[in-house]
C-alpha cells in the first residue's frame, strides 16, 4: 500500500495533500466542503439546484476482518478508482473516511436524475473486486441531497447523511434522496428521543397488563407486560413509536429495567399462581448484562423467579444465537421460563426449536385473524399446535377477538389465548380491579 500511496502523492504542492485523501488519491472531505462551497459561490446570483451523495459500502467491515487490512486498502482504492472513472469532466468524488466517498454533481438537477445517477455508480460498485487470487462483492448504500440555494456546504452534506441513515434502515444496495418531510420525522425522532430520555430516567414509563387466559375453562393465567408512555407535551406516545426509538439510540436497556423493576413490584401481590411475562428486544439478546440485571431486579422486587416467562422473537433471536442463547440459557438457569413470540413471522428454522429448547410459543396474531375464512392460515395453526405438542411446548394464540376464533382453536386443540376478547392492557390498578372480579386458574392449571 506504501508505494501506491507513495506514487500518488508524487508531484503534488504540499499545499494540496492537505486535501488528499493519501490511499486513494481523492480529494478528502476539506477538498469537497471546498467544492461545494466554490459551485455556491459561482451560482450565487442564479442559484440553480446540484446534488451531492454519499456512498457506504454495505458490509465492508466483514471483508476486511476476513480478508485483512490490506486488502482491504486494495478494495478501497479500486473503489476509489471506479468512482473516478463514473465522474464527467464537471463533477467530483471524494473520500470522506473509513468506507464513505461523496460526490458532487453540478449538473443534477432533480431528484429523480439523483437517483439514476446514484443508482448507477452502485451498480459499479457491486462488481466483483480483486483481492489476491480471490474475489470478494460489495453493495453500497448511498445517500443525496440538492441544493437550493439556501443551506450551507456543512447543512447538505447532514441532509445527504440523513438520506443514507434512511438508505440503510431499507436494505443494501438502496438509494434515498432527502426530503423535507425527512426532515421533519428526523426531528420528531429527536425530540420523542430527548423526552424518552427523561422519562426514563425520571421512571414515567409504566406497565400495563394483558390477561393470558386459559381458553377452555376462560380462567386467568397470567399476564402480559406492555411497556406505555404518555408525555406532558407529546401526549400518548405508542410503544410502536418509542420502542424502536428506544432500540436505535441505545435506551431500551434502561427502559426495559425501569418497566421490568414495576411490572415485577406489582405482580408480587397478585395469587402466585399467576405468572408474568415479559419482552426482550433483540439488542437485549446480544448484551451478556442482560440475565444479570433481570435477575438482580427479581431479587431486589422479592418477585419468584419460576412466575416469570421472557418472550424473545423469532428475529431478536436469529440477530446473535450464540449470544441469544447463552442469556437463553442463563435465565433458564434460575427457573425463568422461556417463550418465543410472533411465530411464523421471523426467520428462523424449525431446528432453532430444538436447540433452543422453548417452554412456550405465541402464534402470531396475523394467523389468528383469518383463521375462520383462510384455509392456509388454518393448516398453519395445526402443523405448529401438533409440532409443540411433540416437543412438549405450550402455545398461546395471541390478537383473540371473537369467540369464533375461540372455537377453532379449541378445536384445532390450542389451550392458551389472549386477546381483545378477554382484555384489553390497562394498568396496575385496572388490573388489580380485573383479578378482583374475574376467575383465575387454579395453582395447577396451565396453557397447552
């Protein structure tokens, strides 16, 4: 790498390495802030719109932990060479660091013509690269912005970055032009983040609880923590906003203690024979403090270990196995029952059943909503009721609305529910209140 290195920046004023790039020879990220602020500059009395992106390369950092930093300088500076190569003699590509390059183009004027041109240099990219006598493959993700004539060169290139993140979060190999309504979701993002944040830490983010029932005999037999939060200024906020705010900025650890610590204080008084259960986010499955703090926080409530069920998903679960299953195995350690939630809409393979060895499956609420009218849908209950029952696995359907779907699944010989049905999730009080005046199961009875 030295003498490529070496061969580049042979000739250049010293002035200019300043805004070289030194592996690939490209300007760096002074030389396009410099750019973009020269093509300001020339169209300041007609600001006509251009368009700037920037490209990461998906899944580089496996190859070069495979591969070696040495090939891996390889790869980007054929990368560099082949974005060189894309460029016409009025537009500019650079590297901004590690596996990003930006590019400018003047002569883009809309953001449909921002997107063919990105999608373009992808498909470049995505050839196969020379690493020694192998090959390897990247995509590239790649995000743009335009200018209008009011944003500085530090402005479009956040609003570029912003489009990325949204690349990304979609899948590889995909290109996203920023909108203004981009923007606007990137600031209610923060701002629910902020107030999560101190909700959090001020613990209002409550419990409530679902009733799992026992569908032949309808008696109570446990419940199901859900996670709610209403802010002073942003109102009721659903968990289907917050938690996967929670997950992306790193809150739902804490979060999940907070929630946990609650739920486990109230269910204390609740008949014994009641068990809990309780979510874990898939960042959660591949953090080894996890079993820690959950059994640290069933010490500190008194709560009994054997009455809490965690619920894991199908893809929490294939994100890390060998760190899913090492927290799998140590809160099984201490008696805590193990669920896999959302069955049937994941990724995983009938054998992680196996090897995982769950207590308990929920069939996902998506089979139990057609299972009247959906011949599939009905074949799928069965196959997944007659696996359990040979492998010695309870199930519950969960999304129950109708006693129609009650009676299928009677029939199709499924013994746990939960569901509108049977209740709604309320909170600590309501469900105190729920226990006062319905049937609870007997200490010996069970969902099968």
């Amino acid at each position: 790498m030295s003498g490529s290195t070496g061969s580049i920046q042979t000739g250049k004023d010293p002035a200019d390495l300043v805004y070289t790039d030194p592996l690939t020879g490209l300007g760096n990220q002074r030389r396009f802030v410099d750019k973009v602020e020269r093509l300001k500059a020339d169209r300041a009395e007609d600001p006509a719109p251009f368009t700037i992106g920037i490209i990461d390369l998906d899944g580089f950092k496996p190859i070069n932990d495979l591969f070696g930093r040495r090939a891996g300088d390889h790869i980007l500076m054929q990368v560099g060479m082949r974005l060189r190569a894309a460029m016409d003699q009025h537009s500019t590509v650079t590297r901004l660091g590690a596996d990003e390059f930006a590019f400018l183009l003047p002569m883009t004027f809309s953001e449909q013509a921002a997107e063919t041109q990105a999608q373009m240099l992808i498909e470049i990219l995505s050839a196969p690269y020379d690493v020694g006598d192998r090959t390897a493959r990247l995509s590239a993700s790649v995000g743009c912005a335009l200018y209008y004539g009011d944003q500085t060169a530090e402005d479009l290139i956040s609003k570029a970055e912003t489009a990325l993140y949204h690349a990304k979060r979609s899948g590889r190999g995909k290109v996203v032009v920023y909108t203004h309504q981009m923007e606007e979701a990137a600031k209610r993002v923060t701002r629910i983040e902020q107030a999560l944040r101190r909700a959090v830490a001020a613990g209002e983010v409550e419990p409530y609880f679902q009733p799992i029932v026992d569908l032949r005999t309808r008696e109570t037999i446990g419940f199901e923590t859900l996670a709610r939060w209403t802010d002073d200024d942003l109102g009721v906020v659903p968990p289907s906003v917050f938690i996967p705010i929670a997950e992306e900025r790193g809150i739902i650890g804490p979060l999940s203690q907070l929630v946990l610590r609650k739920a486990t204080t109230a269910a204390s008084s609740w008949p014994e024979q009641l068990f809990l259960s309780f979510n874990l986010s898939p960042s959660q499955l591949v953090d080894q403090n996890t079993g820690l703090h959950i059994r640290s926080i069933l010490a500190e409530t008194g709560f009994d270990s054997h009455r809490l069920e965690i619920e894991i998903t199908e893809t929490g679960m294939m994100t890390d196995p060998i760190s899913a299953e090492k927290i799998v195995d140590d809160l099984r350690g201490v008696g805590i029952r193990i669920s896999l939630d959302d069955f049937g809409t994941g990724q995983s393979s009938l054998g992680r059943l196996r090897d995982f060895h769950f207590d308990k499956l929920k069939i996902d609420r998506a089979f139990v909503a057609s299972i009247l009218e959906d011949r599939p849908s009905q074949h799928i209950i069965r196959a997944i009721l007659a696996m359990c029952d040979g492998l010695g696995m309870e199930v519950v359907a969960e999304g129950i609305e109708e006693e129609a779907q009650v009676a299928k699944l009677l029939q199709f010989g499924c013994g746990g529910g939960q569901g509108y049905l049977f209740g709604r999730p309320v909170d600590e009080a309501a469900t105190r209140e729920y226990l006062r005046s319905s049937a609870v199961a007997a200490p010996r009875a069970h969902a099968g």
